[in-house]
C-alpha cells in the first residue's frame, strides 16, 4: 500500500511539471509562430512607402503593401493581419487591413501592451487575450522600419482566442492521458508485485509459527553451537522479499526514466524544424533574445548570414510541393555540410537563417567557398528534379559601433542577401539571351 501510495505521489508531482513545462512550450510555439508571421510581413513591407500611404487606395505605395498583407492572409494560417500606426495623440489607429471586414483608415485599434512595445521597436506578443468588434483575440505586433531605422508603423496579427485556448486545452488533456495511463500501468504492477510478496510473507509466516510451535522441542534434543536456526532461515527470506522490493522501485524508475525522455522530446520537438531536421524559427526567436541580451552587456561577437533558396516556387509550381520538398532537403545538405545542422535555422519555406559566434570576415568567406564546394558536389547526386540547387545568401557581422540591436545586423545581411538574388537572377537572364 506505501508503494502505491508513493507512486501515485510521484505520478502526481511529474504530472504537474510535465503538464506545466508542456503547457509553457506550447504557448512559446503558438507565441513564436504569431511572432515569426508578423515580423515577416513588417520586414516585407518598405517603410518609406508605409509612411506615404493615406486613405488613397489608389496610390501605388497603398496597393503595394495591401498586396504584400493580403497575400499573408490568404496564405497564413491567422485571422486577421493588418497594419498601423501610431497618432500624435498616443492612439494607434488602422492604416491597411486587408480582410474582408477591414477596420477603416484611422480607426483606433484596441491598445495592448505588446502593441505599445512593438510601437518602440520591440516585437511582442499579447499575454492576456483582449476584445474588439471582432471578437477576443491574441495577438503579436512586430514595427516598422524605414530607411533612417525609424519605427514608422507596426504589423498585427490576430489568432482567436477560442483557438489559442484550444490548443492548449487538447494538449492538457494528451499530457493528463499519459499520466493517468502511466498511474494505471505502475498501480497495476505494483498490485502484481505485492500480491506475490504478501503470498511470501505469509508462507514465511506459516513456516516461522511452525518453528515457533516446536522450537522447545528441537532444543531440548539438538545442541546448538555456533548455529542460529531463526537467523539463517529469517535473513534468506527477508532477502527474498528485498529483492521483490526492489524489483518494484526498478519499475518505478523506468516509468520516471520514459516520463523523463518524453519530455526531452517535446522539448526537441519544440524547436526543430520537423522537415528538415534543423533548428525551427521558435528556436532562432530564443537565439535573437540571447544575442539581444549579449548586446545589452556589451559581450556581443556573432555574424548572421541568410539563405534564400532560388527558384523554390516555380519547383512547387510545375512539380508539385513534395518536390519541392526534396528541393529544400538537398539545400539543407549543402549548408549542413558547410556549416553543421546544429547552427542552422529554418524561419520560412525557403528562408534560412545562420547565426555565428566569435565570427569574422575570414570566417564568413571560408564558410562561403565551403558552401560553393558543397553545392558542387550535391548537384552532382542524381535527384527526381533536373534544377540545380543554388541559394542566394548574405552575411554581416556584428559592429558594436554601429549596431544597436540584433535587427541591425539582420538587415544588412538581409540586405547583401537580396543583392546577391539580384545578381543571381541578372546573371540568370544575361545567360539566357
């Protein structure tokens, strides 16, 4: 009965952290998804061109972003995207929504705090869930830059709530399961082991009150030297009844051991991108914070260079997205040969991201020949596409000097990455007249 006890003890207090660790990596995924979503639009949309736009839907600054948002609509899983800006009066107010039931130019949106963060240039996303004519949402906010590294306006994104609490709900009831089945599983064999204990006991019972009944009897006949009969036929049974003991606490231990290595799972699985094998956009957004606060320091020394797959879409679109799929997987070869899997992270369908410590020029450019090397030899592999594999990339390296926060060095490599697309793409064209 103490063992049983003890185990439901143990399944009771796994179950709570395991819930609670659970329940906190779910919502920093659903978090960083709602984060990876804005911050992609914000940093696809020109901010000198945001600045410009008014209630004229026919200006070509207006159609541009309404494009760029709309397509995050229909193509990301969210319900509502929209962009904003904030008023001299402190209220921040619609600029572009691009759903079917926009809010109006210049109508004032609900204030949050993450939406009051990412107005000072910090992307962040709603801890409480809030409600407008919409309905109650969560949501993430990432700004706006222009040219001068100016925030000019911000990104929303909203997810229902109903939906946010979902998945958190499905996920409570999953983890309860598995305790619970666990709790079963370990009664049971506790119930089982202590059955074919309590049968010992009371055979050794049995034989210590037989011995007992006769023990005046065999000491009047015998003589005893040296020899202690109740000592010798105790200490075997006694050991008997250790080892069913400890067969039992050997159980409990495999439960904890498979509790223990479930959660390392979810944690692995929390930040790897299930496709390819590498780091997902949750476990960049970690490395973002950690650089952010290495700069904070003044301990900051990290180069981040992007990847950019070319030609992706039109793979996806003449031969399906599983193609494209093995498209994106021998990309992820030549960078992991040049680079390691474990320094890779994949932020979008066909956008890599490497962030490096302790980095230099010389580093990057031995990074870069390795990488055209590799790109080599995988073109050589005989694949279910006749497309070689090529990737634009940019790389910048950290200067305390001029770069205030991570997405200073962000963009410079996002900016020398788009180049050398340009380039590739020029060179492309040039070759084919």
């Amino acid at each position: 009965m103490l063992v049983a006890i003890l185990l439901f003890a143990l399944n009771a207090v796994i179950g709570v952290i395991l819930t609670t660790k659970s329940q906190n990596t779910l919502m920093y995924m659903i978090n960083m998804r709602m984060l990876d979503i804005s911050n992609s639009a914000a940093a696809a949309i020109n901010g000198d061109d945001f600045e410009k736009v008014t209630d004229d839907t026919t200006t070509d600054e207006y159609k541009s972003i309404y494009r760029i948002l709309r397509t995050f609509q229909d193509k990301i899983t969210c319900d509502y995207i929209y962009s904003g800006r904030l008023t001299d009066d402190g209220k921040i107010v619609f600029v572009i929504d691009p759903s079917d039931d926009p809010g109006f130019y210049g109508e004032e949106i609900v204030h949050t705090e993450a939406m009051d963060n990412a107005v000072h240039g910090e992307p962040d996303v709603d801890d409480v869930a809030y409600e407008d004519r919409w309905g109650r949402f969560y949501s993430a906010y990432s700004p706006i830059y222009n040219s001068k590294n100016e925030v000019v306006g911000i990104v929303g994104v909203d997810f229902n709530k109903e939906w946010y609490d979902a998945q958190l709900y499905q996920n409570t009831v999953a983890i309860i399961m598995i305790i619970f089945s666990s709790l079963f599983i370990g009664i049971l064999v506790v119930i089982v082991s202590m059955s074919g204990v309590r049968k010992r006991f009371r055979q050794v019972n049995s034989e210590l009150a037989t011995l007992s009944d006769s023990i005046s009897e065999l000491t009047d006949k015998m003589e005893i030297k040296g020899v202690d009969i109740h000592s010798n036929v105790t200490d075997n049974e006694v050991d008997e009844q250790a080892d069913e003991l400890l067969n039992v606490g050997s159980k409990l231990s495999a439960m904890q051991s498979t509790l223990e290595k479930f959660m390392a799972y979810m944690n692995k699985k929390a930040y790897t991108d299930m496709l390819t094998g590498v780091n997902n956009a949750t476990a960049y957004y970690s490395v973002i914070e950690h650089k952010t606060e290495d700069i904070k320091n003044g301990t900051a020394d990290f180069a981040v260079i992007i990847f950019d797959l070319n030609g992706l879409k039109k793979i996806n679109d003449e031969y399906g997205h599983a193609v494209g799929d093995s498209y994106i997987l021998a990309s992820v070869n030549i960078m992991s040969e040049a680079l390691g899997k474990e320094n890779i992270y994949r932020v979008g369908g066909d956008e890599f991201i490497v962030v490096i410590d302790n980095a230099s020029q010389q580093m990057v450019d031995v990074i870069f020949k390795r990488l055209d090397e590799a790109t080599v030899t995988e073109n050589k592999k005989p694949r279910i596409f006749s497309e070689k594999v090529t990737f634009s990339k940019g790389a910048a390296i950290f200067d305390p000097n001029r770069d205030k926060a991570f997405n200073d060095v962000f963009k410079r490599a996002d900016s020398a990455m788009y180049d050398n697309k340009e380039n590739f793409y020029k060179k492309m064209s040039e070759n084919n007249n």
